[in-house]
C-alpha cells in the first residue's frame, strides 16, 4: 500500500471515533535491537543544554532531595508516558493499523473468499477511498480479524514476527529504529532516580506489551492502553485466555486518567505526551498537590521527521498547545532541543 494511502486509512481511523485506539501503536526491538539499553556518559545525552533540559533535571533534583521542601518518596515518584508521536514516530500513520493492514494481507490466502467479500478486497486492491467509504463498522472488522481468536501469546508472537520484516513506509527503517532516543535516554535517568516509568497510550494493551520491555525498559505490568475482550476457554484440558473482537475499553482522551487510577493507584507527578488525546492526563497529573512536571513534545523539525500540530490527522496538538502555554507545562521543541531524534545509526 502506498503512503499516500496508509495515510487516508489513517484519517479514516481517526474519525472511527472509539476505534482510534486499537490502530494506535509502538515499536519494538528485534533480538540485540534495545534501545533501553543503551547508555553514554551523560544521563540525556541528546538533549541539548538550555531551558528543557534544564527544567527537567531541575525537578528530579527537587523531588529526589530528601532535605528539600518538595522531597517524593519513591514509592510515589510515578512517570507516565504516551507512546505514538511520545515515545517514537507515529506519522504517516499509526504503526498498529499498518499491523491490522499486513494481516489482512497474510491471512488473505487461507480466506479466499475475502477478494469478494468488504472490508477485505478494499484493503487487498489498496483500494483506501473504499474502505474508507465504509466507515467505522469496516475498520471494526479487520481489527476482529486481525487481533482476535488466538492467546495473548501467540498474538504477542505474531507482532514481533511482523517487526522484524515491517518498514516503515517513509524512511525505509524497522518500525524499532523509529524510536526517539532522548526519550528512552529520559525513562531510563527517571528510573535511575527511583521514578517508576509507565506508558498509557491509546495503543493496544498486548500490541504494546509485546515490545515495551525490550525496547523501552517498561514492563508489561506497567503498560497501560486500550483493551480488547478475552476468554477463558479450555484448551485439551489446559486453562487458556482467548483474545475477542471487542473493545472493552478505550485509553485516550479522558480515559487516561481512568486508567491510570484503575491500573496504578496513585496520581503520577509527571507525564509527557503529545497531542490532545493526552490533554486530559497532563491536565489531572498536574492538578494534584506537591511538585508536578507535565510536557509536551512538539514535533517542530521537518527534516529529521515531521513538524505538525494543529492541522494534522494524526497526533493533532491543538487544545494541549493552548493548554501547555496557558499553564506553564513544558514545551519539548524537538527541533531545538534534540541533538539526535532517532537511533544512534541515524541522526
């Protein structure tokens, strides 16, 4: 499928309402590919000195000093994190939907019947207007399809399967070397300063469970996202959880916060993201007493990836701009302060 087309199926997602959610996405490292890994000299490395940079190291520094008035204990130093267009590169379109697209593909020669059958034969003759054409009700069923009727873990198997022969459709890159590195270089200097580190994305729970740790340094059971239903069946007399295709609940907008008090307990005192989706969850984070740090990145630098914001389908910034210069948040300007957006092979 062509860019130009992955991008209209996009758009079309994201006026599917609910179903943005499950085309939402992350990346992940192939065996010896993990950027949490990685380390230098200085704990943030790429950022470039100067005000955000500073601002961040200035509120570790408050919140970590056991003789300062505005000392947090670790247990409650808790840091949440969008993933797509947060964590790493979510344009032309959200890596979970290329996922669901690839699936229909592979799976379409044991269903042979779907060349003739919607949603599928608009997805199999790249045709994007057509299944675009067919709103919400298409795009719910090739996420059925594509997501449901295996375990978790054969689920998680497959996305790792698909990674390592994915490119991305702009950059020719593996969807694992889309990943921002001044921002897995910020989880692992939050961890080092006894922060637990947490996504809460829109994405799918075991889309992004299936990566997170390699990549990020984040475990599973510090994933938070969209979730899908699950069954309890038995499998030649073993206990096993079946994925459904339904939405139980969908982690963007307000939910954030709903989530993050189901699955935490307690409010975080940072949280970064990158569009309006994460409003709500910058906005509750910093409403809470004590020190609270709250940023967004902004995606200002069209030669090392894309500037957009207000007018873009895909991580539109628009309310969540007002909102960061109203309330004083943090600006991240990735033109100006990264010295290296992606991996350490391409600057």
């Amino acid at each position: 499928m062509s860019r130009e087309a992955l991008r209209l199926v996009c758009s079309a997602l994201v006026l599917a309402g609910g179903l943005l959610a499950l085309s939402a996405g992350g990346c992940a490292a192939g065996p010896g590919r993990s950027f949490g890994a990685a380390s230098s000299a200085a704990p943030l490395a790429s950022w470039n000195a100067g005000g955000t940079r500073d601002s961040i190291e200035s509120f570790v520094a408050r919140v970590t000093d056991p003789n300062g008035p505005d000392f947090v204990p670790e247990a409650e130093r808790v840091a949440v994190f969008d993933n797509d267009g947060t964590l790493w590169a979510e344009q032309p379109v959200y890596v979970q939907l290329a996922f669901a697209i690839d699936r229909v593909k592979a799976l379409a020669p044991s269903n042979p019947a779907w060349r003739e059958t919607e949603p599928f034969a608009s997805v199999l003759r790249d045709d994007v207007r057509g299944l675009a054409a067919q709103g919400e009700a298409a795009v719910a069923k090739i996420v059925s399809v594509t997501h449901a009727g295996m375990t978790p873990d054969e689920f998680r198997v497959i996305v790792n399967a698909w990674i390592e022969t994915a490119r991305h459709p702009k950059t020719g890159l593996r969807y694992d070397e889309m990943v921002y590195r001044p921002m897995v270089e910020l989880l692992g200097y939050l961890r080092s300063n006894g922060f637990r580190t947490f996504i809460v994305s829109g994405g799918g729970v075991d889309f992004m469970r299936a990566f997170a740790e390699r990549v990020y340094g984040v475990p599973p059971e510090q994933v938070i996202g969209s979730v899908g239903g699950l069954r309890l069946e038995t499998r030649d007399g073993v206990p096993t959880l079946v994925k459904q295709p339904t939405l139980d609940f969908v982690d963007d907008k307000e939910g954030k916060p709903i989530a993050i008090e189901r699955s935490i307990g307690r409010r975080p005192i940072m949280a970064f993201g990158n569009s309006d989706g994460d409003l709500a969850m910058l906005a509750w984070t910093t409403a809470g007493s004590g020190p609270r740090f709250a940023a967004i990145v902004h995606h200002t630098d069209a030669e090392r990836e894309w500037a957009y914001d207000r007018a873009s389908h895909v991580g539109r910034l628009d309310a969540a701009l007002d909102a960061a210069r109203e309330r004083g948040w943090t600006l991240i300007d990735m033109k100006r302060d990264w010295s290296s957006v992606l991996s350490p092979s391409r600057k």
